[in-house]
C-alpha cells in the first residue's frame, strides 16, 4: 500500500489527481483549503497550516511515502497596485513556502524511519517562460519550486528519497477558462503548437507516473505538458 498526501485536491488538476489515483493500492490524504468532502481543511495563507496538515495527514495514514504538492494561487497583481507587497507575500506564501515546508517534514519523516520516499512538485510553465506584466509574483513562486525541487534530488538521492516537478502551461480547469477568455483565447491558443490547452487529466496522468512508476533515476526530472508552447 503506498500512503499519499495531496494538496489542492479539491478541483481543477487536483480533482483529477484524486480520480487518477484512485486505485486498490493507494491511500490518499487529500488537503483543501476549506475542507469538506473527506478533505483536510488546511488554508496555507496560514503560516501554521502546514505542520498541521502534516500531523493530521500522519495520524490518519501511520506513514506517508508520497508528497504530491498541488495547491496553489493564481492571482493578479498590477505592478502599480496598492496591494502589490502583500500579493507577492501571500502568493510565495501559498505557492512556495507552504511546499517547502511540507518537502522538509517528508524527508525529515523518511530519514528518521530510514524509508524511501518520493515528492511531485506541481510547478508551471511559468518557471521558465514566465508569465504576465501582472504575474511577476506566480512565475517567482514557481521557478522557486523547479529549483527546490532539484535541490532536494541532489541531496537526498541517496537515501532513496526522489523529488520531481511537472511544469503544465495553460490547464483547461476554471481558473484557465477564465484567463484565457480574458486575455483573448484564440490570439494564446495560437502560440500552442498542439492547438489546445492541456487537459487536467493530462497532468495528473504525469504526477500519477512519477509518484508511483518513474525509476529512481528519474529523480530531478522536470516535466512539461505545455503543448510545446515552451520547450527548452
């Protein structure tokens, strides 16, 4: 039986997450922000959130051998907002710090059992392209999770503990929808060489591969499901 802590479970990648890894051999512990639905309420603009998802996730589970890191924000910020310093915060916040410390309580808790264990940034595009004049902060917080995420590779590969991230562009859940018909749809569709946006369950079917299949020399790996809108 493999022990999986999700995070962002509730729709969009994650909900297809969920529905790709329901399988006779998994047991998921799955985080959403306001909880509900046999979720763990945990909101990560919180700065005590994460270590409290990590104790409830352990006591429920006895032990996890898989991090999938989902959750996250996708908010604007207009470079000469107000609210500029508190929207960089809080997106670091959500998107970075709250992974980085859920990555640092799984391989504290594989090293001090002596396991294995594996870890699935969901990061983006953005990392490496990145993204709107009012999304300076989404594509930071993103590139900050591929560099963390090749961090914890080198460091820890031989203790069996993998880390691996997939970076999607434009994902066809709610929050694409509406961005793609506010930035005009056709014009961004026109620079996916596939001609479409990717299917959330296109991601998930690749966070279901390195959490469960990908051989161990895999660990590193950064991989994309853009549409070859970005390749590098």
């Amino acid at each position: 039986m493999t022990n999986i802590l999700l995070t962002g479970s509730s729709r969009g990648i994650g909900a297809a997450i969920v529905t790709a890894l329901d399988l006779p051999d998994v047991t998921l512990a799955k985080q959403a922000t306001r909880g509900g639905n046999g979720t763990i309420a945990a909101d990560f603009a919180d700065p005590a959130a994460p270590q409290a998802l990590w104790d409830t996730a352990v006591a429920q589970l006895g032990t996890i051998d898989v991090l999938v890191n989902n959750a996250g924000v996708f908010e604007a910020s207009p470079l000469d907002g107000d609210e500029w310093v508190a929207q960089w915060e809080r997106t670091m916040r959500v998107n970075l710090t709250a992974s980085a410390e859920l990555c640092r309580l799984a391989v504290l808790h594989w090293q001090a059992r002596g396991r294995p264990g594996r870890i699935v940034n969901v990061a983006s595009r953005a990392a490496y392209r990145g993204d709107s004049p009012a999304h300076w902060h989404y594509a930071a917080s993103k590139a900050g999770m591929v560099a963390m995420t090749k961090t914890i590779a080198r460091g820890y590969a031989g203790a069996g503990i993998l880390a691996f991230a997939v970076c999607p562009g434009f994902t066809m859940t709610g929050m694409a929808e509406d961005y793609l018909a506010s930035r005009g749809g056709d014009k961004l569709l026109a620079d996916i060489p596939l001609g479409r946006v990717a299917a959330p369950e296109e991601v998930a079917t690749t966070v279901k591969f390195l959490a469960l299949e990908a051989p161990p020399s895999m660990t590193g790996a950064v991989v994309d499901v853009n549409g070859a809108s970005y390749v590098r």
